[in-house]
C-alpha cells in the first residue's frame, strides 16, 4: 500500500506524462499493408508505434500480460463513452454483460481460435476458466486428475481446493528439462495414466518453460482411453495460430490479455460439445444457466459485468487478422530461436527444448549462479528492461513480434555486463 509521499510523488510522475485521449490514440498511423513485402524492418518498427510502451523500454515479459495498442484502447474508451450514455434502443437493453449470448462478441473471438460460436464462453480470465473446469468437471473421491509439474497456480490451484474438498487425486507427471521432441512428453503422460484416471489436464504452452506441448497428440491420446482432455491455453491466442477442433480437445481454456493484447479481464472457456458440456456443472449460476439449449453461453451467466472489455477484444482480434497470424506466429518464433541461441551460446541451460517445434514465443533458461530476481530488479530500475522467470537462477524470456533485435541485443550486452559486474 502506498504511503501518502509515495502517493503524491507518483502522482507527480503521472502529471508530467503526456495525456492519451481519443486524438492521440489515432494520430499514429498503421503500417501500409505492402510495407512488409518491401521492407519488414521498418513495417515492424511502425506497429511497436501502436504500443504505448516507451521507445526506451524493452519488454520481455508478455508471458504474464501484454500491453493494449492504440486501437484497442481506443475502441475500449468508445464503447465506455457509448455505454455510459444509457441510451439504448430498447427498454431492457443495458450494457450488463452476463445476461445475453454476445455473440456478437463471442463468434469473432470462436472464429479467430478454429471454434463455433455456441462452444465458445468468453469469461474474465483464464483462472476463472480453469475454476469452472476443476469446480465443476463431474467426478467423485479418488478419481483422479493428471497434470503436469509446471502448471500455473491457476491451473493446479483450483484442482487441489477440489482434492481438499471432496477427495479428488491430484496425480502429477515431471516434464523433461528440456524435452527432446514431443514423444518424450507423450511417454510421460501415457506412463502416468492410471484406470483411475479421468481428465487429463495440461498446459498448451507451459508458463515455467515456454514448451509448446503436443496438443493434438495429448488429445488423441485421451481419447483412445475413454479420459477428457483438457488444456490451459493461457499463453496460446495470439502467440501462435490455434485451430481448437483441429486440436480435437475436449476442454480449452485461456487468457486474451497476453499475446492478443486485449483488455485486462478477458479469458474464454471452449467445450467441445453437448457430450462434454453434461459433464461440467456451472460454477455461477444465474438465470439461464441450467438450459441446455445455450450450449457454452449457459457458463457465462455470471450477472453484471464490463461490455467495453469486449468491445476491446474484438478491436484486439480485428488487429491481429490485419497482420496475419501466420506472420505474427513466424516474426515471435524467429525472435525467440535469435535470443534463444545467444543465451546458449553464453552457457545459459537450456529449459524450454532444442526442437524448434516445441517453443514459439518464449524462450526459458537456467543461469546460476546469476541470481534471478536481482538481475530482474537490476534490468528495470536501472535499464527498463523487463524480464520474468523464477528463483534461483531461471529466466523465462517472450519475445512479442513488436520487439526488435536491437531491443534483444540490449538485453543480451546487459546481461553481459551484470554477470560480469557480478563475477558469474
């Protein structure tokens, strides 16, 4: 909590920044469409323009949220203004998200992941998803749930108040450090997996290491058993392109305000069909959320909530088609294959894997004995580099499109410099 000086002194700071309106987020034009056939360098240093991050700050930490750029921002503050104005057309119309199927915000999104409409629930996050699965996925004491050892606490949390609660197994698989290729992972679930078992839950891109598991494959695997499959797809949407049936899971989950760069407090939850959707109760109910005919919209009866964050997220999906995401996905994994190698070059241990197909966007390392969150407080305050990973020595590195490779190399002669300052 802020004292009053440090209140007043940020305060101060925020009074000397240049004020962002509606003017000043469309005065930076976007990048003509044939800039990149011609000169990718400069096409992709026009779009970092649409970000509101200082030209001077590097950000290697869109693995925990990403930044809105211009049009997202300016299509949430409109529909704040639109919203706000309680003029609705019809007497019952009101901007309260959580009573009606949006789909007009909710086929968009279904489209952009390889979904339909009526499998798609656009919920508040990706912990919010992760809960109605673990909460409301059918089972009884000792069935068992399989996850990895590298989930993210909203993903293995909500699972273990489940095992506290009612007496649900928890069983964990170790993934390898690094994985040699995909078969290797497979290997490790299918060892795992028990008669007992009854979801298999997994992340799609693992948040400790960056590794892009085999999804498909994982999916095909727990079909063969008679298991669900399930996947926290936080890091997925908008990092690499994502076809959900394609997939064939049964259960998706994930954020948008990462790679996708749209509003704070968007998430979705993706169930593959009616056969799937029996089997997860509700975690909020409300009026219509026991009607079957609603499909996934029945999970997103949650009552009043923010209409604007969605209106954001269409802005932020309309941003990413204009690029492409064949050429998002290809520009994240070129830039973490660079940072990736200059890491191992300098002796850094290699935590995400060799196999190119099994990272895209973030790129993890061991360094000791460079202890972690110094070198992590070290890069901000005093170079507004921002960095994440874990203690001791681990270092998780995303690598969004709008970087570029000086901004990699900046990070790469600091990193130098303080493990020479340090003697490591």
């Amino acid at each position: 909590m802020l004292d009053r000086r440090s209140f007043l002194g940020s305060a101060a700071a925020a009074s000397l920044a240049a004020p962002i309106g509606a003017e000043a987020l469309t005065s930076v034009p976007l990048p003509a469409a044939d800039l990149h056939a011609k000169n990718e360098d400069a096409y992709w240093a026009a779009l970092r323009k649409q970000f509101l991050i200082p030209a001077d700050v590097v950000n290697l930490n869109v693995g925990t949220v990403g930044s809105s750029p211009r049009p997202v921002l300016k299509a949430i503050f409109d529909g704040f203004e639109t919203t706000e104005q309680m003029t609705q057309q019809g007497s019952e119309d009101y901007p309260i998200w959580g009573y009606g199927a949006w789909d007009q915000y909710r086929k968009p999104f279904a489209d952009f992941m390889g979904a339909k409409v009526e499998q798609m629930a656009i919920l508040r996050n990706c912990t919010e998803a992760n809960s109605y699965i673990a909460n409301g996925f059918d089972m009884k004491p000792g069935d068992e749930v399989l996850i990895s050892d590298e989930e993210h606490g909203s993903g293995e949390m909500p699972w273990m108040l489940r095992s506290r609660r009612y007496g649900v197994v928890v069983k964990k698989f170790a993934m390898p450090k690094p994985p040699k290729n995909a078969a290797e992972i497979l290997d490790r679930i299918n060892d795992a997996i028990t008669p007992k078992t009854r979801i298999i839950f997994v992340s799609h891109i693992s948040t400790s290491t960056g590794v892009v598991l085999p999804a498909k494959e994982i999916a095909a695997l727990a079909r063969s058993k008679g298991i669900i499959s399930a996947f926290d797809g936080a890091h997925a949407p908008g990092m690499m392109k994502v076809d959900l049936n394609d997939i064939g899971c049964d259960l998706y989950t994930g954020s948008m305000h990462k790679w996708l760069f749209a509003t704070k407090g968007t998430g979705f939850l993706y169930l593959r069909d009616k056969s799937v959707m029996d089997r997860v109760w509700n975690t909020i109910a409300t009026g219509g959320y026991d009607d079957p005919t609603r499909m996934a919209d029945r999970y997103m009866q949650i009552g009043s909530s923010c209409i604007p964050t969605l209106m954001g997220l269409n802005a932020a999906i309309s941003f990413a088609n204009s690029i492409g995401m064949e050429r998002i996905e290809a520009r994240n994994r070129m830039l973490a294959d660079y940072i990736h190698a200059e890491m191992v070059k300098r002796g850094a241990e290699d935590w995400t894997s060799p196999d190119p197909a099994l990272r895209c966007a973030i790129a993890t390392v061991n360094v000791p004995p460079v202890q972690r969150m110094e070198l992590q407080d070290w890069l901000w305050k005093n170079h507004k580099v921002r960095i994440r990973g874990g203690n001791p020595s681990k270092l998780r590195l995303a690598t969004p499109y709008f970087l570029s490779r000086a901004d990699i190399d900046r990070f790469l002669g600091l990193f130098d410099e303080y493990r020479k300052m340090k003697g490591a």
